[in-house]
C-alpha cells in the first residue's frame, strides 16, 4: 500500500468514526483489510506500524478513542442537565483538539511511519485527547461541588 492510499484510509477511518455514520464503512473503503482481520488479530495490539494496514488501523483507533471521548463529555452533560432541568452545559468540549487536528496529525506522519514506524504527531494528539479527558472529569466534578467554572484553556 503505497502513502497515498494510506493517507485515503485513514481518512476514511477517521471520517467513519469522527463524522456521520453514513462515512465509508471499512468494508467499502477498503475490503482486503476487513478480510483480514479476525478476532484473534483484533484483540492483538498493534505491532509494527510500518505496516501501513496497521497504521490505517492505528489511526482509526485513536480516532474511535477521541469520539468515545467526546460522547462520553457529552453524555455526563445530559446526564447533569436532566438531574437539574437545564440546559446542557457542553463547556468541556472546548477542551478537546478538533477533528481537524486529528486530520493533519494523521497527514503528516503518513510518510513517516513507513520509515520510522512511529506516528509522532498522532501519539502527541493522543495525549493531548487523554489530557483534555482528565481536564474535563475534574472540571464537571468541581462545578458539581458548586464552585465556579475555571475557564481552562487547552493551552495551558
């Protein structure tokens, strides 16, 4: 797989789980790679990224794990809105990178990581979803004890 189709399928892994649900199932995009993998391969973890089905693979899990994080957010925000009768307080999403970053993260390692084997960019917005994750939990707990909410920035 050269690093153009690589770049396509991770798109098309990120599209699917960041964007509607309508976005290219794997099994369109790309049928080789759902044929391949069985149950014992999906519950291995990722190896050697210089494989660029790995690495397709690899994006479309941190990708699940950044919309699992945002519905999460979303979720306890509804969950708070209905114990009180009032409209959901969706602040802590501004602590998360954009999808966008997620996209130029993903570009920029795509010639990389058949060299290197390693995705820099994509580990750094991990950490930054991760981060933004913990950010979030405490800032919802406090608002819940009654203080004010802490205009917290992702920069800082």
């Amino acid at each position: 797989m050269d690093s153009k189709k690589l770049a396509f399928v991770a798109a098309a892994m990120i599209a699917a789980f960041v964007g509607n649900a309508a976005a290219c199932p794997i099994e369109e995009c790309m049928p080789e790679l759902a044929k391949k993998v069985e149950a014992q391969e999906a519950r291995d973890s990722i190896n050697d990224l210089r494989d660029p089905a790995q690495a397709a693979m690899h994006a479309g899990l941190v990708a699940a794990e950044y919309r699992v994080a945002i519905l999460e957010v979303e979720n306890r925000a509804l969950i708070r809105a209905v114990e009180l009768n009032q409209k959901p307080d969706l602040a802590s999403l501004r602590l998360f990178p954009s999808p966008h970053a997620l996209y130029d993260a993903v570009s920029s390692d795509v010639l990389q990581v058949t060299v290197t084997g390693r995705m820099p960019q994509l580990e750094h917005f991990q950490r930054r979803v991760k981060h933004a994750v913990v950010v979030a939990l405490i800032e919802e707990e406090t608002v819940k004890l009654g203080k004010p909410r802490r205009l917290i920035t992702p920069s800082e």
